[in-house]
C-alpha cells in the first residue's frame, strides 16, 4: 500500500522539497495546502473526524516555532494538539525514549500482536524487568476498584483519571494502523525536536497489559478494538 511505504521513516523526504515541488504543481491554483492534503491522504490509516482541523502552520517547540520536517511529522501532529495543552499548563516531563527503547526494545510488537484480528495468543503474560512498577495491570486496578472507562470525543493521547475511574480513549487496532503506531514511536529518537508523546501512550498501555485478563478489559470497555 502506498499509504504505508510514504509514512514509513526511513522513506520520509525533506519537507522543503515537498513544498517546492507542490509549489510548482498548484502554481495558479486555488488548492488546499500540502498539510491538508496530506492529512486528508494518509488519515485512512487512522480515520477521524475533522482530522485537517487539528493541523498547525508551523510546530511549536519549547516555545519556539519550527517547520515541518517531513509527512510523518504532519500527520502526527493532528493527534497531538490535546496531550501538547495539558502537558505545557501541568509541566509534566516525559520519559526519554532511550531509556524505553533500550530497555524495552521488542515490547511494542508484542503489545500490538496481542490486540491484532489474527492473534492466536491466549496468554500474553511476559517477563517484566526487576524494576519498582509505578502502574500496576489493568486487573489488579479492577480488583480494587479502580474503573477503565472509554471516553469518547477525545483526541487519542488524552489520557484522564478522576474518581478512581481511569479515562481512555478508544484505540483502533488492524493491520494499517499498527505500522502507522510503529513509525510515529520511531520517529521520536529520529527526531531531536519531538516530543515523545506517542512513546509514552504506549509505554503506559504496555504497563497496563501483561495477560490476556487485562487485555479482556480493554475490550469489553471498548478502549481496545480490534478490525
């Protein structure tokens, strides 16, 4: 699929060309502009409602406006407009994807293998490193009566708790959108102007998800579906 070979990262041109080679296509016309388009192109990997209203001009960093580096980077850019407010007004940091990727460099393909249509597993139970937990797994937060519930309405990374109820919004599982996670995780050490918004929202489901139990609540909230 040509939506796949275009997001992947190691496939991404600069945007700079991008821009100057659709300059020289719309030169007279009254188009939409190449981040709209772009959007409107690969957002049937993940479809959403009114995804092009999520986009910015320009991405805005620290406080420091940058363009654009590629189409990945634009099209990631619509899930993050929610999870960037929330974590400038509380301050929040976010976990370095190195000290992820290299202590937990396989977890992501195993994550989204147990949520996939064609996973034959029925107990993905793996080995978690002798480390502190900080999250404890989706079941032993239910076996003290603490809810997940899933919140429509929210972008995907707009995470809430409140009144021991954890909020999630749904995640839609299949084969395009698994590589198109994949390459939005990636691209976070690739890039060193991203946030790692998105390897986070994954870290934190992975710690909610050790056996096949704490999958079954996903899906019987309806956060995780698999099409």
């Amino acid at each position: 699929m040509l939506q796949h070979d275009l997001l992947m990262v190691e496939n991404q041109l600069p945007y700079f060309i991008l821009m100057e080679l659709f300059k020289l296509t719309s030169k007279g016309q009254d188009n939409m502009s190449l981040e709209e388009l772009i959007v409107i192109f690969f957002d049937p990997s993940s479809p959403r409602k009114d995804a092009t209203s999520k986009l910015s001009r320009t991405l805005t960093v620290d406080g420091k406006k940058h363009q654009y580096t590629h189409m990945l980077n634009v099209f990631r850019s619509t899930f993050l407009k929610t999870v960037r407010e929330k974590v400038k007004e509380h301050g929040w940091t976010l976990i370095s994807t190195v000290h992820y990727h290299e202590r937990h460099p396989t977890v992501l393909h195993g994550f989204f293998h147990a949520c996939l249509p064609d996973s034959q597993s029925n107990h993905i139970e793996s080995p978690r490193p002798p480390e502190k937990r900080l999250i404890y797994f989706a079941l032993e937060l239910h076996e003290v009566g603490i809810a997940l519930k899933k919140q429509d309405c929210h972008d995907l990374l707009d995470i809430t708790f409140k009144e021991g109820t954890l909020h999630i919004s749904p995640l839609f599982i299949d084969n395009n959108s698994v590589p198109l996670f994949l390459n939005f995780v990636a691209n976070d050490p690739c890039n060193e102007k991203a946030k790692p918004y998105f390897t986070n929202y994954f870290m934190f489901l992975d710690s909610l998800i050790n056996s096949s139990n704490d999958v079954q609540i996903f899906h019987e909230e309806k956060i995780l579906n698999r099409v």
